[in-house]
C-alpha cells in the first residue's frame, strides 16, 4: 500500500499556484491551519483584571474522504494522524477488511482531502447515522445487526490495580491535552503498557486512529483493553466489539445505549475512574483484586 500524507493535489496546487477552483473562504475567515495546536492571542480575565496573553488551541478540520473517485463522508478531525483516522475508519466500517484491501491512500491536509484506492471492487455504505460525537461523529452500521453479530466470547479479566495505573498513564501521554486541552485521548493496552496513544476533537476518532494504526503496526488488538478520557457512547461500543476489545474504560460517564449494548455485547464498561474510585457499569465479573460487599 502506497501512503502520501502532505502533497497538494495535481494541477495548479501542484505547481505552487494557488488552486482559484476550489472555493475560498470569505474576507477576513481564516482557513484553520494543519498543525495539530495552533497558538492564538487571547484576552485572560481574572477577577477585574484582564491580560492579553497567547494560549494554544486544539485544531479541528473537515476532511473529505474520497473512495475510488467517490465521496464517502466528511471527518470533523484534528489534523494529526490522518492516515491512522482514515484506514480505522474504513475498517471499522466494514469498507475494508485489512490494508490489503487498499492500493493507495494520499492525504493532503491543505486541501482537506483524502484519496483513497482500493484493491478490489466494493459496496459502499447507503445508510448514514449521525453519532453523538464531539464533532459530530458518522456510522454507517446497522446497530441491531452489529449486535447480533459481534458478542465477545472473550474470558479476559483485569485487576482494579491495572486500571488505575493505566488510566494515570493515559493523563501523561494526554500530550495535546496537557497543551491546549478541548482534546479526548483514548490508548489501547494490553494490561501492562499502553500499545498505541491517539488524541483527536472526537472521541468517535480517536478509536479510529488506534484501529488504523493497528492495521499498519500489524498489532492485534483482540483480548485488549480500550481506554478514554471522554464519554462512552453507543457507537463506541460498536467500535470496540469490532476490534474485538472485551474491557472499555473511561474517565467520564457511559450513556445508556452503550450500557444496554454492553451487557448484549459481554463487554466490561468501566467509568468515572479516579485516583481510588471507579464504577463498574457491566459485567464486573472481569474485574479482579476487589473485595466484593453488599450494598449498606
């Protein structure tokens, strides 16, 4: 597979003239930039007092995914690790089954597109369901179905112990999140480290980016644990049962869909995760090294 992350697209951008065919924004809108924090002059108010002063900010960009010349679904994304957001999503998705199914993917950030070309013929996604991402997630699954089919078998269990410590983990490598903040960092882990760290506007993206980036390192993520500093949704449940993930753990809160998905889905969802606290949502029997007490 042929990767391409930063070229303008052939014709006049190509050459370094500026592309007048693609249209521009109105006088005085900047167009967000390609890096993944972007430093701004703000105005600091404390009490009475105010402070001009420069603060980092997260960056959000609306990328265009293109599959064999066809216009799949625009991404609300931070630009960074895109090829990783594009290979999980497609995944994910059920678009492809492994990066074999890709000839070549070539993104250009600048012009907010990204090309993708595939190996083989096949059917693209007709249904489209607006998620409740952050920036506005997209799926194109059919969730009864999706839960018939992706039950975990799995018998994987882990200690309280290993969570706290992975969830510290997961807040120092928040490295975007320690700069800007107004970013979810989700890891995926195998109990002992974390394997692969990704940070995005959405949450919905982040499990992407993790997919994707899997697929490159040739890393497997069935048996694992999938943590998240940001709210555990339906869909992504749907994303973990599809990487085969039987534990999901985060700092915040599940909804109630993802909690009914879960307990059909034989998935552990683990929220509200503090220093010596955390709430065990489904399954707690994949939860170890706890005394269990009845309720007083």
């Amino acid at each position: 597979m042929e990767i391409v992350v930063g070229e303008p697209r052939d014709g006049a951008a190509a050459s370094g003239t500026p592309d007048t065919s693609r249209s521009q924004p109105p006088d005085g809108l900047v167009r967000p930039p390609e890096t993944p924090v972007v430093p701004r002059h703000i105005v600091r108010v404390v009490g009475g007092r105010a402070t001009p002063v420069e603060r980092p900010v997260i960056a959000e960009i609306a990328l265009t995914v293109l599959v064999d010349g066809r216009e799949l679904v625009t991404l609300m994304c931070t630009p960074w690790k895109l090829n990783c957001l594009i290979l999980g999503f497609l995944y994910l998705e059920g678009v492809i089954n492994s990066v074999d199914d890709v000839a070549a993917l070539r993104v250009c950030v600048a012009d907010r597109i990204a090309e993708v070309t595939l190996t083989r013929p096949v059917e693209m996604p007709k249904r489209r369901v607006l998620t409740s991402g952050c920036s506005g997630g997209t799926s194109f699954r059919d969730y009864l179905e999706e839960v018939q089919r992706r039950r975990l078998d799995s018998t994987r269990r882990v200690e309280a112990g290993q969570l706290y410590a992975l969830m510290r983990e997961l807040h120092a490598q928040s490295h975007f999140y320690h700069e800007s903040r107004g970013v979810h960092t989700s890891a995926l882990s195998d109990g002992t480290a974390l394997l692969v760290v990704a940070e995005d506007v959405g949450r919905h993206n982040t499990l992407d980016k993790i997919k994707g980036e899997c697929l490159l390192r040739e890393l497997p993520t069935e048996d694992h644990i999938l943590l998240s500093s940001g709210r555990i949704s339906s869909e992504m449940l749907l994303k973990a049962a599809a990487m085969r993930v039987p534990i999901v753990v985060s700092r915040t809160s599940p909804t109630a869909m993802s909690v009914l998905l879960a307990e059909h889905l034989n998935i552990m969802v683990v929220g509200y995760v503090r220093p010596d606290s955390m709430n065990v949502y489904t399954h707690p029997w994949r939860l170890s090294g706890v005394e269990v007490t009845s309720d007083e």
